[in-house]
C-alpha cells in the first residue's frame, strides 16, 4: 500500500524533513565549531552561538504580520508528531482514493493560545505539507484541501492580505517535497480573482509539478461549489447552444467533466476539522457518496495519526451506494 514514490526513509517514520536538515545544520556547526575552537578558544564561539540564537528568538518574538520573516521559523522536533496509530491493520483495507478536508479551525487555535489568528494560518499551511506527505506515502490517488472560499473574502483585509500572501511564500517552499514525492499540484477556484503574485506562484507550482504521476493535491483557493456548478451548468448550455451535444445526451459524466474536479476519482472521505458539521459550500456535487467525518481537532493539531484515525473509521462504514447488504 505504500506509494513507491516514498522512500524508506519517509514511509510512516516521516522524520521531520526541517528536523533532519536541522540536525545536519547543527552537526556542520559543531564541525565548524571545534575548528573555530582551535583559533579562538570555546568563550569566543559560545558567544557568537548565544548571538546567533538571540538573533533568531528576537526575530519569531516581532514577527508581527511580516509572511516572509514568519516562514523563517524552522520546525522544532518537540513538533514531531506521533506515530502511535496501529497502521497495519489500515493497510490491510481499503484506503480512500480521494480524499477532501476543510481545513477548520486555523483562527481558534491560534487565539485559544493567546496569539492572532494568521498564526494559526501559518501552523495550518505547514500542516498542509505534512498530511499531504502522509497521505501520499498511503497511497491516496487525491486529496483536495479547501485553504479560502469564495466567502472567505468578507474576513478583515489584514487576514485576507495574509492568506493571500501565504501560499505565494509557502508553494516555494514546500516545492521540493512536492517533487520528491511526485505529487502534482493544482489549484481550482477562480483564479483571475487572486493577487497577481499569488497567480504567478500557482502557475509556478503547477507547471513545475505538472509532470507528476503521484498523488494529485488539489488547493482550493477563492472556490465555491455553487460557482463551479453555475460554471458547469453555463459550459454544457453552450455546448448545446452550438449544436455539439443534445440535451438528451447530459448525464452526470457530462456533468463530472465540466467540474474543477475532473479527471480525479470520486470523492470517498470528507473531513472537515475543528468541530463544525456543515459543508460550507465545499465539493457539493462530487461529496454525493462521501463518507463523512467530523471531528474536534483544530487543522493545525490534525496530525497523520488523526488522518489514520479518519481513515480506520472509513474503513468501519459500510458503503452501500443504495444498495442494499447482500
Ligand atoms: C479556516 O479556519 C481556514 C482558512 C479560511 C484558511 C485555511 C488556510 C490554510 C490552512 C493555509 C493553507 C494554504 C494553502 C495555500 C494550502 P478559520 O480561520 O476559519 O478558523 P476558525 O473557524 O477557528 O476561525
């Protein structure tokens, strides 16, 4: 069940990649150290060590709204999350093909902690990273993440000046996990409407990954379901407008192929994190057989064995499509 696209290394072990190049960062620096040490001695070298971490902690304690002095936090290892989830027995059934979260929760986490709410956007997009490399090590064929809604808009303008300048920092940076993982990169929604910087950062990401053969990571930016399907409903009327297709022929793979979606599997699971049951205008056609899954935990805490735990409950449901048990 693994994807062959994960190495050893990153199958379910998934040593913090920042943690893991920290510690050769730090090894590098004990190696320079002890040369430093032969010239000028261990006071001189602790004291520019104490310098530099000084440095680092004045800079996270002003971040302020400032995104790119935000992404230079880097991982600490305490953030590993724990693999304590019994996988094997996950393995052994059926996995979703196609997986979609809204990601709930970003603005109370981060105010239940006594800070703004862009840091939960921050924590919430470096969580993005992690359960997409969790979810691709599975074996998922799709997972679409719903990161800002056509509705999000009403949000004050700092918020939404923050979390349209977040992907713009953060599709640089999660790049190289995205290649090494083959995992190709979309984003639906109506991009037109989006900061200009932020659709060149799509069109990067996307050319850059659109030769993937992994899993697909659908983002859903500026989205709305009753866009799209006022969109689909538009696209097909032309087509019998022009004469290409009678209405006779419309069917619901008419329908699937005039989505955002198209091409990818129908939709198995739905999360939505952080407590609320509704869809908020999220997939509504594509969710028509979607289990369904709610739970408590805010996106930033929703770490791959919460991920596991959706999935084992997906596999307790029973899928009868109408059916009835034979
Ligand atoms: C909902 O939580 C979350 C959002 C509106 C933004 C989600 C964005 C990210 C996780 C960043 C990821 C970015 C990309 C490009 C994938 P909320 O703020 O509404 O939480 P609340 O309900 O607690 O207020």
């Amino acid at each position: 069940m693994y994807s062959k696209n994960c190495s050893e290394k990153n199958q379910f072990k998934n040593e913090d990649n920042a943690c893991w190049a920290l510690q050769n960062t730090s090894n590098k620096v004990n190696n320079c150290g002890e040369k430093l040490h032969f010239f000028f001695g261990k006071i001189t070298f602790t004291s520019v060590l104490n310098t530099l971490l000084w440095y680092n902690l004045c800079i996270r304690l002003s971040f302020g709204k400032d995104v790119d002095t935000m992404l230079l936090r880097k991982k600490s290892k305490s953030e590993k999350p724990s693999t304590s989830f019994d996988k094997e027995p996950l393995l052994k059934g059926q996995v979703p093909r196609h997986i979609a979260i809204i990601l709930d929760g970003n603005g109370r986490w981060a105010q239940h902690q006594g800070k703004p709410r862009i840091f939960g956007h921050q924590e919430g997009m470096f969580n993005v990273e992690h359960i997409a490399e969790v979810g691709s090590c599975l074996g998922i064929e799709a997972m679409t993440l719903y990161a800002f809604s056509t509705e999000n808009w009403k949000r004050t303008a700092d918020e939404v000046a923050f979390l349209m300048k977040l992907p713009v920092r953060f599709f640089d940076r999660f790049a190289p996990t995205l290649m090494r993982l083959n995992i190709k990169t979309e984003v639906m929604g109506n991009k037109s409407e989006l900061p200009e910087e932020l659709q060149d950062a799509i069109s990067r990401i996307e050319m850059m990954t659109a030769k993937n053969t992994g899993m697909k990571l659908m983002i859903a930016l500026n989205y709305g379901s009753q866009d799209e399907i006022i969109g689909m409903v538009k696209a097909i009327a032309n087509r019998v407008a022009k004469g290409e297709l009678l209405v006779e022929q419309i069917n619901s793979e008419t329908i699937d192929a005039h989505l955002l979606t198209d091409g990818l599997p129908p939709v198995d699971l739905l999360i939505r994190t952080s407590g609320e049951q509704r869809i908020s205008n999220f997939l509504l056609w594509q969710i028509a057989y979607a289990e369904l899954y709610f739970t408590d935990t805010a996106w930033p805490d929703f770490k791959e064995d919460a991920l596991y735990e959706a999935i084992a409950e997906f596999q307790r449901r029973d899928r009868r499509f109408g059916d009835v048990k034979k």
